[in-house]
C-alpha cells in the first residue's frame, strides 16, 4: 500500500517556485530570530550581507534586498531609465511578458523594445540593429536608456561571459546601462562554473536582480549595483514601492545564508543535474524533443498532446509554455530526487510504447 500510495504522490515540475525553503535558510531565519535588532536595513545581519557580497563578487557593491523578482527587476529598471526611455529585452524576458507592466510603472512610463535571438538569448547582431533604428537625437522616439538580460534565460539557456560582455560593451558604447534579471543567476553560475563577478560587473554588467526565491529561499531577493551612481535615490525607490522591509534582518539572513559558503550553487547545481538527467532520458523517448539547450535547471520540450495529458494523469505537473501549440516546461529545483526523474522517465516511455 504504502508503495502504492508514494506512486500516486505527484511530480511537481510546474516551477522552482513551487520547491519549499531549504533547511539552511529556515535554521539563517531562526538564527537571525533572537532578541531586537536594528530595523530598515540599519542591522548588522545586512551589513554582513553586504560585507559578504562585496567578497563573493570581488568588488565594492551596494545592496538593496526586496522580497520579489519582479521588484527588483522593476527598481533596477527605473534606476536605468527615465519614463521616455527605451529599454531593450528579449521578447521572452520576464520583464516584458510576466511582470504586468511593473518595470514601466516604477520607471513611470519607460519602453521595453524586444529584441530577438535563439532560446531567449539576446541576438548581438539583432541589438546592434535595434540601436541603430533608433536615433537618441529624434525628440519622437523614446530614448534608449538599458539592455536588460536575464541569466539564465526564460528558456533554460545560460550565455556566456563572452556573450554578456560582447551585448554589455555594444550598450555600453551607444551610452546604455546594463541590467542582469539573476532569479536564476545561481543555475548560471553552476553551468558555466565562472565566478560570479565574471557573469556580472566583470563582462559588463551594471546592476542586477539577485534572485534567491527560486532556489530555497522564503521570499529574498535584491538589487545590487555595481556601478555607485546608479544608487542615487534607489533607497527612496524602494520605500515608495513598499519594498523597504522593517524587519530586513529577515530577508537579509537569508541572503547571506544563500551566498556564505557556496549553499547557491550547491542547490543550483543539485537542480541542474536533475535537469540535466530529465533531459537526457526525455531525449531518448520516442516522439518527445528537446525545445532548447537545457543548461540551467529548465526542460522545454515538444510532445504530442496526448502524452502530456497522460504524464499529467500519472500524477506529473508540469506547464504548456504558452504561444507554441506542443511546448512544455518542466522545472526541476534543488529538491527534485532521482527517484522522481526516473519514475517521469519511466512513465514517458511507457506512455510513448
Ligand atoms: C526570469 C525571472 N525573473 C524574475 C522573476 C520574478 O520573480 P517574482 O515572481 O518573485 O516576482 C521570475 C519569476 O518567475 C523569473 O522567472
């Protein structure tokens, strides 16, 4: 029975949202729980967060913990860009398809431009071609302000710190800033094994979305900037968007328990495994394929309909990824095991005989 019973639990594959806290982080939390303490970021746990950060990004940065990915992508990008500016994304950008209009709200009215390339991964030629169709000096146009990449991509796709500093110095050079959507910086970093100062401020990078939430965190995240004059006035920013916690220790504990001693890219790397392992088994099922290169911890694959509604039936949860007929996310997070890869796997190939 009991045998029964755990086949019949489900596979939840739908998001690393859905993944609980990590224990290290409830235990940070619970460290961080004694007695009073400074409120509004004046404690010493966010202090030690930036001491932290500074070392682990071998640089001196400012940080701003919030508690979503979409504030911090919105405050970045109201940091970036004036309400007339233009900020250039991908189409597949969170930015521009999941955050409800936040970055144009917080910035007052800016303008995301999409720019295409492969598996969500910004085109440098395409970015070339969209600089040069807009002219900075036509009152008419929105003013190009920001390029704003995401590590890893909505697609499951990481670049390379080539990449990052080819798009970086081509914004750089027609006088844009350059923000970094990290929700899944930690899955990047455990691909590509680069330090995370070469992913960031190294290949250009001026600010960026720390995100922590995805990968056994409770709700933390941050910006961090890179570049000292793109603080001015964040802290207010903040505060008017109602991200300025009273009790940041909170937040911030968990921060630090999530870049002190390397727990980001354990989980991350646990997760991409799991992903890595998902896809190589995917790849061998008769009438399933690989959407896009798996290089973080999400499998986009393309199946007929009839056996995704069947793995859904066997207890698998898991999206169709929207504007595509047959296309379906599958995200593993630092708690997927290998027993439930493999009972996805055996179920797929069962489904597919
Ligand atoms: C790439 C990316 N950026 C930002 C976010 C925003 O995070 P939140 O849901 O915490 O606002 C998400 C969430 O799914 C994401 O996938």
């Amino acid at each position: 029975l009991r045998q029964l019973a755990s086949e019949l639990e489900s596979i939840d594959l739908r998001s690393d949202n859905e993944a609980p806290v990590a224990p290290e982080i409830l235990a940070a939390i619970e460290r961080a729980n004694r007695g009073a303490a400074d409120s509004y970021g004046e404690d010493a746990i966010t202090a030690r967060l930036r001491a932290v950060l500074c070392e682990r990004f071998e640089t001196q940065l400012e940080v701003f913990p919030v508690f979503t990915g979409t504030a911090a992508n919105a405050l970045a990008i109201a940091q970036l860009a004036p309400a007339f500016g233009a900020v250039f994304c991908h189409p597949q950008a969170h930015l521009a398809t999941d955050e409800c209009g936040a970055p144009e709200f917080y910035s007052g009215g800016a303008k995301l431009i999409p720019v295409p390339g492969e598996h969500a991964r910004i085109d440098a030629e395409a970015f070339a071609a969209a600089l040069s169709a807009c002219d900075a000096d036509d009152v008419h146009q929105s003013l190009p302000a920001a390029l704003s990449l995401s590590q890893s991509t909505e697609l499951g796709s990481v670049y390379s710190p080539r990449a990052i500093a080819e798009l970086c110095a081509s914004a750089h050079g027609a006088g844009l800033s350059v923000h970094m959507d990290g929700a899944r910086l930690a899955n990047a970093l455990a691909h590509t094994g680069c330090s995370p100062a070469e992913l960031t401020w190294r290949a250009g990078v001026d600010i960026l979305s720390l995100g922590a939430t995805k990968n056994g965190a409770l709700a933390a995240e941050a910006v961090v900037v890179f570049e000292r004059a793109l603080t001015d006035g964040l802290a207010r920013r903040r505060k008017r968007a109602g991200q300025l916690a009273s009790k940041m220790r909170f937040v911030s504990a968990q921060l630090e328990a999530y870049v002190r001693d390397d727990l980001w890219l354990r989980l991350a790397g646990q997760a991409n495994r799991a992903a890595a392992a998902l896809a190589a088994g995917l790849r061998g099922v008769p009438g399933i394929e690989l959407a896009h290169p798996v290089e973080a911890n999400e499998v986009f694959v393309r199946m007929p309909s009839s056996l995704a509604d069947g793995l859904a039936k066997d207890g698998v949860r898991f999206h169709r990824w929207p504007g595509e007929h047959a296309l379906y996310r599958l995200v593993a997070s630092y708690c997927t095991s290998d027993a439930e890869i493999e009972r996805v796997l055996a179920c797929a190939m069962r489904l597919a005989a």
